[in-house]
C-alpha cells in the first residue's frame, strides 16, 4: 500500500520556528515530526510514500532522502509554491495510482493503529474513509458529522474534529469536477459526503494537531513524560 505525507505548507503559525525550518522536521521529543509519521507507516506495512514538497522543501528531501532509513520507499511530488492540499493531491496522483492510499497531514501526531487503515476495504461506492477525533478546546465546532460511530458521514448529527488521517480512493480527487491548481481538500470531501461515499470513525486515543509553537511545546512535554507507543504513526 502507498502513503501520502503533506508537507508543504508554509508554517505560518508556527513562525519564527518555522522561519529556516519546514514544520515536519521540527522536532518532538528529540526527532522530527516526519519521521514519526515515516516510521509509523512502515510498521503498517506500508511500502511506498509520496512526500509534497514546496517550502523549504530541499531540507526535508536532505533529511528524508530515499526513505530506505525508515524502511520505505520516498517518492516526492514538488511544487512550485504550495498548492493547498487538493492542488497537492492532483499534482501527486501520477504517482499515488489507482488503489485507495493513506493520507497523513504532516503537523499532527497520533498513536491511531494505522494498521486499521492498512487492512480495511473500501466498498465499491466508497471514496474514503476519515479518522475523527473529539473536538480538541481550538476547534469546538468540529468538522464533519457522524450519526453513527462508524458509519457514513453526514451533514446531520454530533459534528468531529478531522485528525488529519485517512484512507482515499485517487478517484475522490481525479473525478472532482472543481479541481484546479489549488484548492482545499476539504471540498472534495464535502463532495463525497454529498454523494454518500465517505464514512468515518471516531478515534478517543491520543492524538495532538501541532499547529502552533504552544501545542508543539505541549506534545514535546507529553512526550518526554509518556513516550511514543509502537502503534500508528507513533512507533
């Protein structure tokens, strides 16, 4: 199975840690965020991992390289500027196939068993599936609604925080009839839900989005008291 890692955004709330530094190699814990995410697929069995690269792009390929050190296989999609991540997902596709992927933005961190992912089938009619977590005090609205835990998201019903982790058919963006250079995600799954072809499941384990210095800091104190587990993207 493939992977995709997104991590080419420009870090703006993470500034100035950010300023010379792309926010997957900030460090957590005494090692950058996206060797977490690298280690933690291979374990899962996967194989193969595209990595988005635009800003600041040359040190993450410097630290990554082949991927071979982390027992994967690294396949880079660069862009000439950030594409957001449905423009990133378009420019990779040559590289994702056909077969459903797992897509992990790269400023979150979670112990999620993605081995769940790695095994799980997506019926015919399904376009993906989202790992929701409860609404963390930043984002109280949450993003998606999921009447049943799991079943098909709604647009009716207790609304989830998206973790940032999920399993995707490449069609979900190849068929998007909005697609363009750049874009949100976002949009094609709403587009899916309007369709009925996303489902959803909601994960109580631990899971940090390390969008700004103070919840960096947070998970690098969590994590010097309770280290990294061996499940999800985490080992």
């Amino acid at each position: 199975m493939k992977a995709m890692i997104l991590a080419a955004g420009l870090g703006k709330r993470m500034r100035p840690l950010t300023d010379h530094t792309p926010k997957p190699l900030l460090p957590v814990a005494g090692k950058p965020l996206i060797q977490y995410h690298l280690e933690g697929l291979a374990a899962a069995g996967v194989s193969d991992v595209v990595i988005n690269l635009a800003y600041l792009g040359e040190q993450i390929e410097a630290f990554v390289g082949t991927g071979a050190a982390f027992g994967v296989r690294v396949h880079y999609s660069r862009e000439p500027e950030p594409l957001e991540t449905g423009g990133a997902l378009v420019r990779a596709l040559p590289l994702l196939g056909e077969a459903p992927f797992i897509l992990v933005n790269g400023d979150v961190w979670s112990d999620y068993p993605l081995l769940d992912l790695v095994s799980a089938t997506l019926p015919d009619a399904q376009d993906g599936h989202l790992v929701l977590v409860p609404n963390p005090e930043f984002h109280g609205d949450g993003d998606f609604a999921l009447p049943q835990n799991p079943g098909l998201i709604g647009v009716q019903g207790p609304r989830f925080t998206f973790s940032g982790i999920s399993l995707l058919r490449p069609r979900l963006i190849a068929e998007y009839p909005e697609r363009r250079l750049r874009f949100a995600l976002v949009e094609t799954l709403r587009w899916a839900i309007a369709r009925g072809a996303l489902s959803g499941e909601l994960y109580h384990g631990r899971w940090n989005d390390v969008g700004t210095p103070a919840r960096l800091a947070e998970l690098d104190r969590l994590l010097q008291v309770e280290p990294a587990g061996s499940a999800g993207i985490v080992n």
